[in-house]
C-alpha cells in the first residue's frame, strides 16, 4: 500500500536472539512462515561502540544486553545477514559519527530495489 514500516524487532532479530541458545536450524524452522521484510538493513557496531554511545547518551544501562551478549549477538546477525533466504540485506558500518551514518542509510533505503 506504498506504507513505510521501520522496527527493530522482526525475523533477523528473532533468529539471531532465538539462536544464542538454539540450534539455528530449528528456529529458522519454527519461523518459516514469517513474513520476510522487504529490506533488512544491519547497522554493524561494536559492543564498545555502542556501550560507549550509551554511556554519553545517559538513561538505564540495565536495559541493554551485556557486552559479551552483544557480541554474540554480533556474530549471529552477520551470519544471517549471509543468509540467502531472510530476504534483501545490507550492511551499514555503524561506527562514523551519526551524519555518515544516517547518509549511507538513506542511500540504501532511497536505491532502487535489486531483487
């Protein structure tokens, strides 16, 4: 219907959470019929990064996952994003300062779709 949807939490997400402790087979398996986004984009981040932005930005640290939980959870996504059958993926180095960020996001959302 041309709506734009943007979340944090979808398919990806469920597999690279759900398989920390299980086996990725299985869970890609009880999520088979899950809707696949049209584009999944990856910000990748380090832990330190991202523990360092938090820390500047202020507000309950207790909210967000341990750094050895996020590596992990690192690890997980960019093996996903590997994936042939999760749908179209890009990767966006997370790391520059916002401004290059938030540019090379809009090119990847504002490209003409390559499937």
């Amino acid at each position: 219907s041309g709506t734009w949807v943007l979340t944090d939490r979808y398919l990806i997400s469920s597999l690279a959470y759900q398989s920390l402790d299980n086996p990725l087979d299985w869970v890609m398996e009880l999520n088979a019929h899950a809707r696949r986004a049209d584009l999944n984009i990856l910000v990748r981040v380090s832990a330190e990064t991202a523990a360092l932005r938090r820390a500047k930005r202020g507000g309950p640290e207790e909210l967000f996952d341990a750094n050895d939980t996020q590596r992990r959870l690192a690890v997980a996504y960019d093996r996903l994003f590997q994936e042939s059958n999760v749908g179209l993926c890009h990767v966006i180095d997370g790391e520059p300062a916002f401004a290059e960020v938030a540019q090379a996001l809009e090119h990847v959302v504002n490209a003409p779709p390559s499937h």
